[in-house]
C-alpha cells in the first residue's frame, strides 16, 4: 500500500508497506523515477506491485531502488483500510489517542507520541489462525517480534473495538469530533 513521499526528515523518500514492513525508495538513489512518479501520484492506501532491489534493511524497513510499478491485487480491506483512518479516542481515557494515516498508526497520549506503527490487515495472529478480522501493529524502530495482534471486534464509522489477542483485554474508541 502506498504511504507516500516525505520530503521533511529524510530526504525525498517514498514509501509503502507490505506484509507488515516498510519499505521505503529515495529519488535519485538507482530509482526508475517514472516508476517513483506513479507512487507520488498515487492516492494513500492504493495497491501496487513494486518491484526493485533491497539496499539495506533494518528494524522493519527496507530500503530499495524501485525498477518496476504495475497496478496491485485488488485490497480486501480497502473499506476497513478507508474507515479506520482518522483521529480515535479511546473510550476508557480520553488522554489516549490513536492518529490513523495510510498504514501507520501514531499512539499518543496526553498530547505526547508514544509510538509509530505499521498496521496490517488479516484473519490470524500469528500461529492463530481463522479468528476473523485482526489489525496488527509493528512498531517502528521495535523487535518485529514484538508485533500487537488485535481481534477486530466491533467497526463502525464512530467506534472501534480491538482485543488483544491472547490477553483478551478489549479497548474501545470513538472517532473524534
């Protein structure tokens, strides 16, 4: 799924995500800049077959030099990808906030950012499988075996429920205003 490009921090970058890593392609570092063009152009969360060749890999990121873009596999998560995004609260402390963009997901609270996490879509966590509808979160700079599964328990266009998997602990939150 494609992120985007961020020209803030780390140069002029493009990134996108698959199979819950991060995968990221810098201009003019061995890029076929027309292939890089189309993911610029393309909207968050569009599906793309990229293909190319890793540079380095770290954490969960890679970083690659894109040869080739084609149009994706149709998402089967696209209505769930397209209503999770947004600003959540959760239900039980109002100081808690999850920021959803794209396929990362920023964990907040009280005004200060605890966490960025790739999030990807299934049906198991793990070794369990056939659980219906799951939400991981791999963090950013974390052990990629640290990796929070949650059941997806209740969606709607205000409310999510997630429980995670294991511990049977549900968190509820409200879209903000």
């Amino acid at each position: 799924m494609v992120q985007g490009f961020d020209a803030r921090d780390t140069g002029d970058r493009c990134f996108f995500y698959a199979e819950g890593a991060r995968w990221a392609a810098t201009r003019g570092q061995n890029s076929n800049e027309a292939a890089l063009q189309m993911l610029a152009d393309a909207p968050v969360n569009a599906p793309f077959s990229v293909t190319g060749d890793m540079i380095s890999f770290g954490d969960i990121t890679a970083d690659v030099a894109v040869s080739k873009v084609e149009p994706g596999q149709p998402d089967p998560w696209v209505a769930f990808r397209a209503g999770i995004q947004g600003i959540w609260i959760s239900t039980d402390d109002p100081n808690s906030v999850l920021r959803i963009h794209g396929s990362e997901q920023t964990s907040e609270y009280d005004g200060q950012v605890l966490d960025i996490s790739v999030l990807h879509f299934g049906n198991s966590c793990g070794d369990v499988e056939d659980i219906g509808a799951t939400l991981t979160a791999q963090g950013m700079g974390g052990d990629p075996m640290d990796a929070q599964c949650f059941a997806i328990v209740t969606f709607g266009p205000d409310r999510i429920e997630l429980s995670l998997v294991g511990r049977g602990t549900t968190i509820g939150y409200a879209r903000a205003p």
